[in-house]
C-alpha cells in the first residue's frame, strides 16, 4: 500500500533581495543601486556578481522528482548540502508547494523540519502538545490519551506548564520530537533537528523512530547527514544531487553511491581560507613508506601523515590533534601532540585499519581556550585487504580496526 507518491514534481525559487528591515534602509539601497553603486547592506563576503537578465532571475531548487514510498517503510534521504534534502521534506510535508508535478499521500503527516515548528512561544508546553495536536488533526481524545507518554519521552515535566519561550534549543527538540512520534499519524518526516539534542537523546529517538516504522507500521523519512544512523534505522535510501535524484535503493546501496562519488582527493592544500590565522593547516600529504603518495594501502603496511603548518604567529600552548573516520564517518582513531611544529609526520603501524575507505579530520587548538584551525573529512584513501584472516569470509564488515588479542 503506497503512503507517498511524488510524480514529476520539480520547485522553482526566484532569486531577490530581502528587505533590510527599516523603510530608510530599503530607499537607501535604492538610491544606490539606480546610481549604479554596491549595496551597502550586502553581508561581508557577499558580491553583486549574479546576472539579473533572463531565467537567471530563478533557480530550480528540485528538478522532476519520481519515487513511491511502501507504508511502514523508513526512508533515509541523504545528499550534499544544497541537494535539495530539506526542500522535499516541505513539499511533502505540505509546508509550500510544488512549482510543477503532484503529491499523493495516504495518511496524516506529522513533520519536524525544524527546531520548534508549530509550537506559539507564549504558550506553555503543555498548551503546544494540544496544539500541535490539533494541527495534525487529532482529536482533544486522542492527545490527552497520548499526554503522559509524550512528556515522559521528553524529559521536561518539571516545566510542562513554563511557557516554551524559556526553552533552550534542547528542550524545544525534545518535545517537539515527543509530540511528532507520539500523536498517531501515519506518516512521520524529520529533518537534521537531532543535531540539537544531546547524545542520549539522539539515541532515545533513533530508537523511537525505529520502533515506529517496524513496530508500528508506520512510514518514516529521515534527513540526515549521519550516515550511521541512516543505515540503521531506514531500509530504503533516496540520494539527491543538486536537485535531482541520482539514486533509489536499498539505505545501504544508496548510501555506498554518496560515498563513492565523493571527492577523492589524497592530499589537502589550503586555498587561503584560513590563511591569516595565527596557525593553520597548510597541507596534509598521505604517503608510503617509500615516499609516493597515494591513496591505496594494504592492510599490513604503515600508512604516513604529513601536516605543513603555516606559522604567522607562534601560539606555545597549540596541541595539534588528529582523528581518523570511517566511510560512514565515525572516528575510529584519535591521537594528538602537545607542540605544533612547521612540520609533522605521523605514522600509523601496520595491522591497525581494517579494510575500507578513510578520511581524516585535524585541528591545531588551544586547549580550554580556542580552536586555531580545522579541516574535515579530507584525504580520502582506501585500505585494501590481500590475505589478512579477515579475507577468508568474503564481504562480512568486521568493523575498521584490528585488535591484537590472544586464545587460550
């Protein structure tokens, strides 16, 4: 039995300035821009370098969007930023409207798309449960039957009854999560607001969302940048690329697609972006043994890291810090030097890295103080498997790293 179906829908946003806030602003950005002149409200960084003749005046944020999604599927959508991920979610969540195509739902729709949505900030919490509520279409019946669980699955009792404006960030996500999982639609969406909780609450939700699809037979779909918890709470994965989509399959296949298409790129060389820090990154080489750098490495041989760091101002209390990731981006390994030097090698011994694919994370901080640099996820580079004991059982994940043990 379908729950979702998207046919051909495509959303289209026209590009223009928005107001800056007070009439005598918005006449003197006039003024200016008749006199030829840059805006003087433009943001730091910003440029007027966009044409404004012609269809450039738009941009298609989606572009002839197909998919039909089973009930009591769990659909993890996944993509680069930009992709369009949080776009569809409102389409399908009937927040705006699709420019072109149709979307057919079976079932009410309970959305999260952003921290707080649908709550009144005067009202109290226990006001925003009945009134979300009532938004999704549920009866005073069905809410009240639900009430307890709701608020005990969010942990604010204490301040059920505290208008939500005095919430922090965190307690706005854990009951606007409560109430979406809990009232009785059949569809629910969330977006990447997980990101604001704590790390046992992100657990609790993962769960919650989990149980919902396959204990109770309800549709979920799941933005997220957490490939990790796409693949264990969803079984089938939609990636988007610049507003398309490039893939439909199982959460696994698809997610191995993302991966795959990734930047490759062995070595980091800083473009200038931090450039004017007291310390910073200059470039990460990856490299043999022997000297070649390369982006290959078999199980059973070291692996070699060397940071160029660019110095404008020695800072003497800077550690340098690195971590190694995963495909699924989960840090494996993490190790740090209390001095930064202009240049630093470290080595990884061999029998370390199981097979699979790498990157690296590294940051030049002052500890309890600031963080001076950072670069993310950069270096790819692939460990291969040529006969380890782990080869024998084909393609089975036995994790990322090797352990030394022993049997008795």
């Amino acid at each position: 039995m379908l729950a979702l179906k998207a046919e051909n829908i495509s959303k289209q946003y026209r590009l223009g300035q928005v107001g800056t806030g007070t009439l005598s602003h918005d006449l003197n950005r006039f003024w200016y821009k008749i006199r030829g002149m840059e805006d003087p409200y433009l943001k730091i960084g910003e440029a007027n370098d966009r044409a404004t003749k012609g269809n450039s005046d738009y941009v298609w944020s989606l572009r002839d969007i197909n998919f039909e999604i089973e009930q009591g599927d769990a659909v993890g959508i996944i993509g680069r930023n930009g992709a369009g991920k949080s776009t569809l979610l409102k389409l399908l969540s009937k927040v705006t409207k699709p420019t072109t195509g149709k979307i057919y739902t079976n079932g009410r729709i309970a959305s999260l798309l952003e921290v707080g949505t649908g709550f009144h900030p005067e009202m109290t919490g226990r006001e925003n449960v009945f009134l979300n509520g009532a938004i999704l279409g549920m009866t005073r019946k069905e809410i009240t039957r639900k009430f307890d669980e709701i608020v005990d699955f969010s942990g604010v009792e204490r301040y059920i009854d505290t208008p939500v404006k005095r919430y922090s960030s965190g307690m706005y996500v854990r009951l606007a999560f409560a109430v979406a999982a809990h009232l009785e639609s059949e569809i629910l969406i969330v977006d990447e607001v997980l990101a604001v909780g704590d790390a046992e609450f992100q657990k609790k939700c993962l769960g919650k969302m989990g149980d919902v699809s396959k204990g109770e037979g309800r549709t979920v779909l799941f933005v997220s940048h957490d490939l990790n918890s796409v693949a264990q709470i969803c079984n089938t994965g939609i990636l988007l690329n610049k507003g398309k989509v490039e893939r439909i399959g199982t959460a696994i296949d698809t997610i191995g697609t993302y991966l795959n298409a990734e930047n490759e790129d062995i070595t980091y060389t800083n473009q200038g972006e931090t450039s004017h820090k007291n310390m910073f990154i200059k470039q990460i080489d990856v490299f043999k043994s022997n000297g070649t750098v390369s982006k290959e490495y078999t199980y059973d041989e070291p692996i070699n890291f060397r940071f160029t760091i660019g110095i404008n101002q020695k800072i003497e209390n800077a550690s340098f810090f690195v971590t190694i990731l995963d495909a699924r981006k989960r840090r494996i390994f993490s190790c740090e030097r209390d001095f930064v030097s202009e240049e630093m090698i470290l080595t990884l011994e061999p029998n370390l890295l199981a097979r699979g694919k790498y990157s690296i994370h590294a940051f030049i901080n002052q500890p309890k103080i600031q963080q001076l640099d950072m670069v993310e996820d950069v270096c790819k580079f692939v460990v291969i498997d040529t006969g380890s004991y782990l080869s024998k059982h084909g393609d089975y994940d036995y994790g990322a790293v090797f352990g030394k043990y022993h049997w008795e």
